[in-house]
C-alpha cells in the first residue's frame, strides 16, 4: 500500500504566504513583458492594409476596479487582481482574426481597396513591332458614378469580391492567437520559476 499526504507542503505553503507580495509583484512584471512580447508578435503577423489595424494594437495595464472596452469586449479587474489587456482598438479587429461569415460588404470599401492596391489600373497588351516583343501599357476606361470617376476594371473586381464575400465570406486570418497560446505557455513557465525562486529563497 502507498501512502501520502500533504505534510510535505505546509512549509512551502507557508513560505509562499509569506512571500505572496513579492510573488504578486514579480508576475506583474512577468505578465506585463509577456503581454508586450504578444503585442510585437501580433504587429509582426497582422494584414497590413491602410495600417490602422497594426497601429490599433496595444497593451494595457487594469488594476483594481479599472475596466477597458477593446474589439474583443470588456476586461475588467476586481479588486486587488492585476489585468494585462493585448489587443486591437479597431471593431473589425475580430473580423480579421476568425474570418467572417457570408455577409453583403459596402461596395465602396471594397472599390477603395482595390485601388489601393493598384489592382486593375492598367492593361498590358503584348506587341510585336518589327520583330520585337514589347508591351503597351494601356490606362482603362472610366465612368462617373456616385458622384466620382470610376476606373471600369478596377470597378469590375471590386464587383467580384463583393459578390465572393456575399457568397463564402472572408477567410481568417490569425494574428493574436497563435502569439497568445504561446507566450502564455513561456508565461506559466516564468511563473513556476518565480514561486520556485522565491520559497527556495526562504
């Protein structure tokens, strides 16, 4: 038969009683490097478009009854307990992060979009002069509509990516969550090396 009990640990629990305060303080320190590290990480790995997204990310400190409202809703501290928040300012932070479902997007948006990226600005034409290869650049036709000249291309793709989002939605795409399930990993592990430091202190 094997016994055991929890004898053994009453001396430690005591210790880390005795230590709690100087423990607390050292995973504040700890959370807030791990909250700063997945912050750079996000920065790293979020689509950069107008760069508002990335410019959005932050980390935030909450103490207390202090309470924060982000894209992904509201964190608060009670009292007593320290919060460290990562995360996005922007609504469509979430959309980013888990793809959306089939939805009707503002055609404008997307029109902005793809001229943003030069998408559709030009045609390229082959050429043959003279037995030479070449290629003439060709500006598109364009149209007023809304108040605005549109490029008839640019229109059309923006017309199909609508039509594509109507229909399957947008894909995800992960910027936070990887970075968060490890760093919370290396976290825990700066964690258990804080309570072991300290009780072995005495």
């Amino acid at each position: 038969m094997i016994e055991f009990n929890t004898d053994s640990w009453k001396e430690t629990a005591a210790k880390i009683a005795v230590k709690g305060p100087r423990i607390f303080q050292r995973a504040k320190e700890a959370a807030l490097k791990t909250g700063f590290r997945i912050e750079a990480d996000a920065k790293n790995n979020v689509p950069v478009d107008t760069g508002g997204l990335r410019a959005s990310i932050t980390t935030v400190e909450m103490t207390g009854s202090t309470a924060s409202t982000g894209a992904y809703g509201m964190t608060s501290a009670g009292k007593n307990e320290y919060t460290v928040k990562v995360g996005p300012n922007k609504h469509y932070g979430a959309y980013v992060e888990f793809g959306t479902r089939p939805h009707c997007p503002p055609f404008d948006a997307i029109l902005d979009w793809v001229k943003r990226k030069g998408l559709g600005s030009t045609v390229t034409r082959s050429t043959n002069v003279g037995g030479a290869f070449g290629a003439n650049r060709v500006k598109n036709r364009t149209t007023r509509a809304r108040g605005r000249s549109i490029d008839i291309e640019q229109a059309r793709i923006a017309y199909l990516i609508m039509r594509k989002i109507q229909q399957r939605g947008t894909r995800p795409h992960p910027y936070m969550m990887p970075s968060f399930v490890r760093r919370m990993e290396e976290f825990s592990t700066a964690m258990a090396g804080i309570i072991a430091d300290e009780v072995r202190k005495g």
